[in-house]
C-alpha cells in the first residue's frame, strides 16, 4: 500500500463541478497508516444474515438486502462492517496479537429511505 497521492494522481475523485477542495473524496486509506503498523482489512460482502439479526434484531431484515441463496442459505450484503469484524476476531482470538491495528474502507449496503446523519 502506498502513502496518500500526490495532487493530480489517480487517487483523487472530483465533482463534476471541480470546485477546488469541495466535493474531493480522496480514495487512499489514510496517510501514514502503513508507518504505524496498520493492516487493510477486507470482508465479504455477502455474509450470513444471521450474523446482522443477532446485532441488531429481526427488524433489520426489513433494511438488508437478502436473500436464499442456491444452497438454501439466509444471506445479505453486508449493511455495515462491525459484525464482520467481530466474526473475524472470534475466528482469530488464539493467533492475534494485540493490539490488533487494522482499517477498513469497505462498501455497505442498507435498503432504507436517506435520512439525515445516515
């Protein structure tokens, strides 16, 4: 992984307008989070949804995209990253050396109406 680009590189996403600084979404994790030791962590976007009903309760089915798929399995696309990440420490309790230092800049799906802090 590389530190944050320069100006002008690739890692950079403008708005159609090209107001300078505003509406700038830089897409490299954060500058220097290499240098401290920190790992990029990934988890699928599909998962159990289970795994979202037992955080959040049977009310969030309503907010998931989910679905049965061909093996008959409950899944969803994941609406955030905490359960995932709490699946993967359970499955790494043994080996991980703490303090874990790890980021994660993942995509999340929810089926809600935009309200406003969301």
């Amino acid at each position: 992984m590389q530190d944050a680009p320069a100006k002008g590189s690739p890692g950079k996403i403008t708005s159609p307008s090209g107001a300078a600084g505003k509406g700038m979404i830089d897409t490299q994790p954060p500058r220097g989070s290499n240098l401290f030791g920190f790992e990029q962590w990934d988890a699928p976007v599909l998962e159990s949804e289970e795994l979202f009903v037992r955080k959040a309760g049977e009310e969030i089915t309503d907010q998931l995209y989910n679905f049965v798929d061909k093996g008959e399995r409950r899944v969803a696309l994941r609406p955030e990253l905490t359960p995932s990440l709490a699946r993967l420490l359970l499955a790494k309790q043994k080996t991980l050396v703490l303090p874990a230092k790890w980021f994660a800049i993942g995509q999340c799906w929810r089926y809600e109406r935009m309200t406003r802090g969301r």
